[in-house]
C-alpha cells in the first residue's frame, strides 16, 4: 500500500511557478479522503509551502529548503541542516564577476547582498520576503542562519560554474540544477531524499510504502530512496530515466496510486 505521496512544487504541482491545475488538485484531496498521506518537497523556503497549501486546500508534512527543514503537518520540526559559517561566507562570494544572482535562504526570507534588476525581475516569483541584507557577509553563520544557497543566471553558464564548484567543495557540498535558471548548492548531505527519510522515520513508513512526484535534478534524491518515482513528462530526459514512471501530471500518478492500492487491497482480501 502506498501510504504518503511526497510532491515536488515548481514544475511539478505548480505550473509556470504559481498555477495550479484543478484536476491535480482534486487528485490530492481525492488521496487523503482515501487515507494517504501528502507531503510537499521543494527548494522553497517552509512559508512559501505554507502558502502553496493554502492554495490546494490541505495540510501537509513540508520538506523545505532541499531537506534542510522538515517539518510534520502539525509543524513540529523534525530536523534542520544549516552551513558552517566558513563555508557559506566563502560561496556568497564564489559568483564575483559572474552574471549570476546569488541568493541566500535563511528559515523565512530570502537575501541577497545587494539589490539588482535581476533581483527585481526574480522576486515576483518568490512567495516570501525577498531583501537585500545589510553587512550580509560578517553577519552570516553568525546570526543570519543560511541551509541553501542558489546562482540565478543562464543554465548553460550556471552548469559550467556547477563543476567549478563541485571541483573546489565537492567533499562539504552537493550541487545541482533545480529549475531553467536556478544551481542550488546545499550542505554534503542535506537533500530532499535525507529529509523524505527523516519524515518516513517520524512517520514509521517504509520507502515502499511511499511515492514521489518531481521534475528537476534535485529530486533524484527522492527518486532514490522509493521504488514508486514518478517523472513529470516535461522533465529532463535524465531525470525521467531516474524515475520508475514519466506521467504528464500529478492527476495520472495519482490514478497509478489508486490503482496500485486498489490492488494490495484485494490481494490481501485473497490471502
């Protein structure tokens, strides 16, 4: 039986990074009215989750930040991962001379150390507060907590600067493209699998008994951890090659489900 259902947001349940379908929707509500459990996994900050539940109409478990916080539906915290301050002062300033937006995440805004217009074109599609920090360098590690860093710019040029960065703090960080304009780098360890499993622990679910929905390189993780992985068709080849299924939205790995659970029902009937 599948028991909880993890969703990705952008790309995944939201469509052009706010809308979302209403048969996709429904499916959700559909899922729990049958008894499983959703949880949403994003690159998002918890507050932006919070509004995107808001907007479905559900209260979910919340995978924020990649993994760095995970939080139960009731929103007690399970855990959090955040950057050693000598590491996040060094990547604040990896992208000097590049034509990248670097952006921060602390627990409930995002910063940035000086404003731009690539700030501003950028900062409609963030559902939380969005600000240029002042003494943003010597304040962090220290009392500005970061657990996500992100370079916005052209994805052919932010896959080049990936490697450089993975050459440089490969053994303390991971790396990866998350959307069409976005490297994310995370603390070695911290990911939307190692948070899905520190909630199916809290949870005690097996991966089994769970399936996951996404479509970005930061959700192989997840991939990884459950035999039920479920590609959005408009993902990346390689990322559909990672996952057990390639659906074209949410709704149809939803009937999967369905069909699935419909199934070990009637197996164990015949036991």
């Amino acid at each position: 039986m599948i028991k909880l259902i993890v969703s990705d947001l952008d790309g995944t349940l939201l469509l052009g990074h706010r809308t979302i379908r209403p048969e996709d929707r429904q499916a959700l509500h559909d899922a729990i009215g049958r008894g499983v459990d959703v949880a949403f996994a994003s690159g998002r900050m918890r507050p932006e989750i919070a509004k995107v539940m808001e907007t479905v109409g559900i209260t979910a478990h919340c995978i924020s930040q990649n993994g760095a916080y995970v939080h139960a539906a009731g929103g007690e915290l399970i855990r959090h991962h955040a950057f050693e301050r000598e590491l996040i002062v060094e990547l604040s300033q990896a992208a000097a001379g590049l034509p990248f937006l670097t952006l921060l995440a602390g627990p409930d805004r995002y910063m940035t150390e000086r404003w731009s217009e690539h700030a501003q074109r950028l900062a409609p599609r963030l559902m939380a507060p969005f600000e240029a920090v002042e003494g943003l360098r010597e304040r962090l590690g220290r009392d500005l907590v970061c657990g996500k860093i992100s370079f916005m710019g052209d994805v052919g040029r932010l896959r080049e600067f990936q490697q450089t960065l993975l050459a440089r703090y490969g053994e303390a960080v991971d790396a990866y493209i998350s959307d069409i304009d976005c490297l994310d780098v995370m603390p070695k360890g911290s990911s939307k699998g190692s948070g899905l499993l520190a909630l199916l622990e809290k949870l005690n679910i097996r991966p089994e008994e769970t399936a996951c929905f996404g479509d970005a390189f930061n959700d192989l993780s997840m991939f990884a951890v459950t035999p039920h992985s479920f590609a959005m068709a408009s993902s990346h080849p390689d990322v559909q090659a990672r996952a057990s299924c390639t659906v074209p939205y949410i709704s149809e790995a939803v009937r999967w489900i369905d069909g699935y659970n419909a199934g070990a029902v009637a197996s164990a009937g015949n036991r």
